[in-house]
C-alpha cells in the first residue's frame, strides 16, 4: 500500500480527508480532472496548479496507442513525461474499449478489441492493463473490470460482477509496484443491492489502498444512482479512499459526498466548456447565447478565478466555439469551479458547517425550491437537513400518505409548512 | 450589478484621462551614417517601459494571442512581448462598439494593462483585403463574418471605442499584379479614407498611423507616401506589401517610400513575416512589424531554433536550419527542450519527446507551448537585430543570416 487515509472531519456519513499518495498529498472530496492523452485540453501543467488541480487522471487505453507506455517508461514516467508533479491516476482501459470501439468482446482472458490502428483481434487482460499501468506509473491504478452498460439487465449483471472479482485476484498477483502505486479495486453489479453486496464483500476481502464504486453515470435514473452509491459507501471500509467513477455533475459530487464519497472524475468540465458552457452557482451559463453578447459582467460574479477577474461575458461570447482561446479560458474557469467545490467540500465537513454548505448550494443551484426528488432522498438518508431549501409540494389529488413518504411528510411538517400540510389533510378527510 | 457598471464605466473614464494627457513618444536612439535601418523608442503608455525598435508587433485574435493566454504572456520576453497588433475588423460580429466603450477599451476588455496595442484592419489571417469588391465607398474584406466593406465611418466607430496606442487609417491595399490604373485608384482613395478617418477621430487624431500603399509601382507608392507626409499623422503603416510581389523588388518599393518619411516617426508594416523578410524592411528603415510567421510555423508544429547570437554558426544535428519540425519521428524520445538554453516556459518545463507527442494526438496544449517558445524567439531574434544596429553591425548580421541560410540550402540540395 503506497497511500495514507486520514479522516479529518464528518458530518454524519459524509467525510473530509487527508489523501497522502507518493506525489502529493491531496484533500478529499476531491474532483479529479480528465486528462486523456497526458495533458488537460488547453491548459498547461503550471495553470492546473494555480487552480488547485491535485491527481489528474491519465486514460491507459489512449496513452498505450500513442505514444505507448514503452516509451512513457523509457522517459521515466507519465509524471516526468507531461512535468506533471502532483499526483496522477490511471484508468485500467476496459472502460475505453468498451465504450469507444465497437467491436468489443469480453472473455474470461480479458477484453478482446478490433486494434484501431491495424484492425487486427487484439486481447487486453488483467495482467496486461497492470502492466501497462505499472509502466505509465501513475500513483493510483485502477483494476480491470468486466464494463457493462447501467441499463442492461438480467444474467450479464451478475457475469461481470463474478469476473470482476475474479479478475481482482489476478490485477493484484500481476501489480508489480505496489509500494509506488496503488491499487483500487472497483464494485460492479448494476442496480442490484444483492450483487453489489456480493462484489463490495469480495473487494473488501482482498484489502485494497482504495476502492471504486463502478458501473455508474451511464444513463441510469437518478435514484437508482444515489442509492447504489449510499449501499457502497455504506459497506466499505471507513479508512479507505471511496472513488465513484465516471461522476463530474456538481450536484452529483455534492450529494456522493454527502453520502460518503472522497474522489470523482468526469470529462464534463472540461467538454463542456469547450461547448461554451461555463459551470457556476447558479447551474450553467451558456456563453454562447446572444443575451451574453454585451453583458459587462464576469462569468461568475463571486469566482476568484483569473478569468473572472479579468473577462467580460461580452468578451468570453465572442471567443467561444470560435477562437482556442475560448475553450482556454472557459475551461480554465469550470476547473478552477470544480476545485473550489471540492475544497468548499472539504473545508465545510472539516470546520463543521457541511449541512449549511449543502443547503446553500442547493438554494443557489435551485432558487425556487424545485429541488429534485432524488436529491431529497439522498439527503434524508445523508440526514442532512434540507427543508429550508425544498418549496411545497403540489397539492395531491388522492391519498397523501401513498404520495408522501413518512420522511417528507416529517420534513414538511419540520419548517413553515405545518398550515399548508394540515390543510392538504383537512382536504383529504 | 450597477457597481460593477459603475466601476468599469469610472475605470474607461481614467483610462481616456490617461489618454488624453499622453502623446505618442517615438525618438531615434542609434542609428548609422549612410544606413536605413534605426533603432528608435516608442514611448506608448505612460506606466510601461518605452518599447525598442525595430519591434516584433504580436499578432492577435480579438486582441489576444491565438493560444498564449493572458496569464501566460509575461512568461514571454518581457518587455518586448507587450506591444501587440488589433485588427477592429475581428470584433465586427462580437460585442457593440458601444458595450466595448463602456468596458473601457481593447486594454480593457482584454484586460493587458500595461500592454500597448496598434490596430490595423488587415491581419494577414482572418482579416484579408478583397480588393476586387472595394469601391470608392470603403475597403472590402474577406473576415470570420464573411465578406464585409468596411466605410471609414464604420471602421473609425470601432476604432473609438477600441481606443487602441496607434491606429493605422483605412487602405485600399490591391496585389501587386493589378493595372496601374487600380493601382492609381487605391492611391487616391486611401489618400482620400486618411482624411475621412483622421476628420471622424474624436480624439484629434493623436496616435494616427497614415496607410501607405501604391502596389508594386515606385512611382504609386512615392505619390501616396507624398501625400501622406503632408498631412497631420503620428507615423505609417505600409500596406499592400506581402500581396504578390517579388522579395527582390521589395527593397526599392521600401526605400522609395522611407526615403521620403520623416525619420522621426515610427514606421510600421504588414505583410512581411519569414526573418529575410524582417531584415529586408529593418534595412529600409522600417520600426514595427506585425508577422503572422509565428503563427504559421506553430500550427505546422515547428519550432524556431536558428542561432539568436550572430557570431554561432550553430553546429547540430539539425544542420543550420532555422527551425525543427517536431512531428517528425525523430523527436520521439527526445528528451531534451527545443533549444537547451532558451528561457521561455516551454523550454523550462517540456520536452521535444512530450510536444511530439501532443502534435501526434492532436492536442492544443501543442500549440499553446509552440506559439510561447516562437514568439520567444523571434522576440529575441528583434533582440538581436537591434544590437547589431547598435554596433553598427547590421550590414554583417543581415549578411551573415542570409548566408548561413543559403548555405543550408545548399547542403540540404546536395544531400537529397
Ligand atoms: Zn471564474
Ligand atoms: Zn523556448
């Protein structure tokens, strides 16, 4: 084990800490920027430090297309290779294939693909992805898994759940660094409590320096989200580092976390802006619409970011899905976003003012109450108050106890709407 | 909301302030008997050290460098780095002269303070003269919002609320192959826009560059070049130069025209990019180029590495090119920078391996680290012409370039 967990603070289940990984230490929650092919798309390695930036995530499967994890070790690294010294993590490759080539078979050896150089069959096994890994270096490295789509159902679920532990055992007898990177070990099972049970038991079983919560953020309702995170975090080890992959949305990050998640990475930040669409309290800010053209103001009035101190909306609108300087400058901001979140997290869970942190965040992102039901879900069993932030419900036609759960019908009656619940039951007798 | 109104709308009332009470300073520093070429200091902003010419004048888009942000730029040569080239034309489909106005200006809504800008409406890459669709009303060009004529009244409102150090006047610039009685008309008619602009300048025409042009006719560009001189401008800008003419006429057509300008006003041009080119107008006297040779050598991905010191003939494995192409495989696993003792933040940090590598996967942070090290050193190359004219070297270091650039050539013939 090359890591050191230390829990600084909690707030009920959710949890900040103190991530102390061969290159740097960092602090949990934490958001961790994508950068694909060794470099985050329009930044340099000096700015991602100025914006806060501490693990960067590196894809296997592009780097070992080019320029090859060969020559990533022969120059001594990925961290030396892009001069990147905090700290980095790599992805085992499945994912991409997965998700990226058509032609993907899985097998009990591995992955087969469709090489998207020459077109020939090739097979990418556990033993392979931690080689590869163990050769591009980064300071966590995660596990092949058995990928299969959140919306599928039936025996397939429970197939690459099984493979996913048997191939756990294998990554771990192939990883040949072990006291310079960490392995993490990723929870499969779909939607299904019972297999996630089975596979976070397994996982845990092997003592891993970290584990993923797989599987997730493609294309599941909301509720099913939450609560598989809920039932993982829930089941593995407290001093352990809980990373859910593939998650980037704030409100996402806010809830996980609420719910006991220390690490997440998405793409979406970054694309996004690159789509012209900056990240801010409020949700998102489409620079591109022709309202921005000659608003003065910056992107976000209470970002302290270099772009927001020094650019017009007007100016950011004229770049934006034009000049390279847009996406620059925009993703520059929605990382900059993504960082004080994660430190907003951490310090609110530290200094023991979490429920107030979320309850702002939640008016800011929802300033009529609207918000989401499964967002309310999650926070009863994060039990982090957040009545002050939800409007009444629409009155219901019929039977209010089969439309209210017991625990919104406690958190109505909690604030001011004692009158309005009363008079829904006046209407209801 | 209103206070931050307030506060850009209090922040443009300083800055015209400032304007105002500030005149354009250029003065000769250092120049040789019977030579052209002059380094001279032009005096721009008043908290900004005066800038050295003959200067490289940075290319921008809406203001900016294409990939070199804001925060970036210092990590540039500085000073050098601070004087840059606007085209008005770029901000046509953005933001209304008036919400530009009320931001403050170019230094404003860019914000580089402390950074001096010259405008012209041609940039030679996004903004280029369609002479054939120009007509007696205003000049036509090709831009990002398609194909536009541009009137002297239209451009000067940009121009105002822009508000940049120095703004050249609106030219008909037409190639060099067209009849000399359109080569006459867009005489005529930039002579007659240079006082339509300079009479709709509201700030009495302070920081007025007077557009020369007159195609490939000496007898054109002497006409306007007289013309020009008679009236009231701070300096000039040659146009219609890099539109077809041969690089061995070029030196008569330049000193036809510095021949007759007064020495002590700067002297800009567009249009001439490749270092031959640099070094034939700085022996005509020209001050201020504005080159799109960064630019394009940094989206082919190369990198300058011509020796800066005149006395190296740098002997590598490159041969005495003046650049290296970093696609090329054998860059692969080269570890070493671009240029070993270059100062710039792409040579401080990356390698040739790691800047191959993003060329290969197409990655921007490609460009962004060629366009630092580029303009770095062609910053420096200026560097070094302006010492030479200081040791009343020129005539050699200009020898010695196009010698060591012949002889490669020549190698490069033999070897293939
Ligand atoms: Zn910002
Ligand atoms: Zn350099």
């Amino acid at each position: 084990m090359a890591l050191r967990f230390e829990v600084l603070g909690r707030f009920n289940r959710a949890r900040a800490a103190q991530l102390t990984l061969p290159h740097f230490v960092s602090q949990t929650p934490l958001f961790m920027p994508v950068g694909t092919q060794g470099t985050i798309k329009g930044l340099t390695t000096n700015q991602l430090e100025e914006i806060g930036c501490q693990i960067i995530l590196g894809n296997t499967y592009h780097l070992e297309l080019r320029p090859g994890s060969d020559l990533i070790d022969e120059l001594g690294g990925l961290h030396k290779f892009m001069n990147w010294p905090r700290a980095l993590l790599t992805d085992s490759g499945g994912f991409q294939m997965v998700s990226l080539l058509h032609l993907a078979d899985i097998t009990e050896k591995g992955v087969t693909f469709q090489s998207p150089v020459d077109g020939k069959p090739m097979l990418l096994t556990p033993e392979q992805s931690i080689e590869i890994q163990n050769r591009i270096g980064a300071d966590i490295i995660m596990a092949l898994d058995d990928v299969v789509k959140t919306t599928i159902t039936g025996p397939r679920i429970e197939e690459a759940m099984y493979r996913t532990l048997r191939w756990i055992d294998r990554c771990i007898a192939a990883h040949k660094r072990p006291n310079e990177q960490n392995l993490f070990g990723i929870v499969q099972g779909g939607l299904d409590p019972v297999l996630r049970d089975i596979c976070v038991r397994g996982l845990v079983d092997r003592n891993l320096p970290g584990y993923a919560i797989g599987g997730l953020a493609g294309g599941e309702d909301k509720d099913s989200f939450w609560r598989v995170v809920a039932q993982c975090t829930a089941a593995l080890p407290e001093d352990k580092p809980r990373y859910v992959m593939g998650v980037g949305y704030p409100l996402d990050i806010v809830v996980c976390s609420a719910l006991g998640a220390d690490m997440y990475d998405c793409v979406y930040p970054t694309r996004t802006a690159r789509f012209g669409t900056a990240l801010v309290p409020e949700g998102i800010l489409k620079l591109k619409q022709n309202a921005m053209a000659n608003d003065v103001r910056p992107i976000d009035p209470t970002c302290m970011c270099m772009v927001c101190k020094n650019y017009s909306r007007a100016y950011i609108h004229s770049l934006v899905t034009k000049d390279a300087m847009g996406s620059q400058l925009l993703s520059y901001h929605n990382l900059f976003y993504m960082m004080k979140l994660s430190r907003d997290l951490h310090a609110s869970i530290v200094e023991g003012r979490f429920p107030e942190f979320v309850r702002e965040f939640l008016q800011n992102m929802f300033p009529k109450g609207d918000v989401p039901e499964w967002v309310c879900n999650a926070m009863e069993v994060a039990g982090i108050d957040i009545t002050a932030c939800c409007s009444p419900f629409p009155a219901p036609k019929i039977g209010l106890e089969a439309l209210v759960s017991p625990m919104v019908q406690q958190r109505f009656s909690q604030k001011n709407n004692h009158s309005l619940l009363s008079s829904i039951n006046q209407k209801l007798k | 909301m209103l206070s931050i109104l307030n506060n850009l709308a209090n922040r443009a009332l300083a800055k015209t302030g400032e304007r105002e009470a500030e005149a354009m300073k250029f003065g000769i520093k250092a120049w040789r008997n019977g030579g052209r070429e002059r380094v001279g200091s032009l005096d721009l902003v008043n908290n900004n050290a005066a800038i050295e010419t003959p200067a490289l004048v940075l290319t921008t888009r809406k203001g900016l460098p294409t990939y070199i942000s804001p925060d970036l730029l210092p990590s540039v040569a500085s000073p050098d780095s601070c004087l840059l080239q606007a085209s008005p034309l770029h901000f046509l489909d953005s933001a209304s002269p008036k919400t530009i106005s009320n931001i403050g200006g170019l230094h404003q809504l860019v914000s580089l303070h402390g950074y001096s800008f010259t405008a012209a409406p041609r940039d030679s890459i996004l903004c280029l003269p369609e002479y054939e669709s120009t007509n007696k009303m205003g000049a036509s060009f090709e831009t990002t919002c398609g194909r536009r004529l541009i009137k002297p009244a239209e451009y000067m409102e940009l121009v105002s609320a822009l508000n940049p150090n120095l703004w050249a006047t609106l030219a008909d610039e037409v190639p060099a192959w067209v009849s000399e009685k359109r080569n006459k008309t867009s005489v005529d008619r930039t002579v007659r826009w240079l006082d339509e602009c300079i009479a709709l300048d509201k700030v009495g025409s302070r920081n007025v560059l007077g557009a020369i042009v007159g195609g490939s006719s000496i007898e054109q560009r002497v006409r306007c070049a007289e013309e020009v001189t008679r009236r009231n401008v701070s300096g000039y800008w040659l146009g219609g130069f890099g539109l077809g003419e041969t690089i061995d006429e070029r030196p008569a057509l330049l000193c036809a025209v510095t021949d007759i300008l007064p020495t002590e006003r700067p002297r800009q041009i567009s249009g001439l990019d490749l270092p031959e080119e640099v070094l034939q107008g700085v022996a005509s006297g020209i001050d201020l180029f504005n080159s799109t040779y960064i630019y394009h050598l940094t989206l082919g991905g190369y990198a300058l590495t011509f020796p800066l010191n005149r006395n190296e003939r740098r002997i590598s494995d490159e041969g005495n090119d003046i650049k290296i192409n970093l696609k090329a495989t054998i860059y692969r696993k080269d570890t070493s920078p671009i240029i070993d003792d270059c100062r710039c933040y792409t040579c401080q940090n990356h390698t040739r391996a790691y800047i191959n590598h993003l060329i290969n996967v197409h990655e921007m942070l490609a460009q962004i680290l060629l366009e630092i090290h580029n303009t770095h050193h062609y910053l420096g190359f200026f560097r070094a012409i302006r010492e030479a004219i200081k040791e009343g070297e020129f005539d050699l270091f200009h020898e010695n370039f196009v010698q060591s650039r012949h002889d490669h050539m020549t190698a490069v013939a033999a070897n293939s």
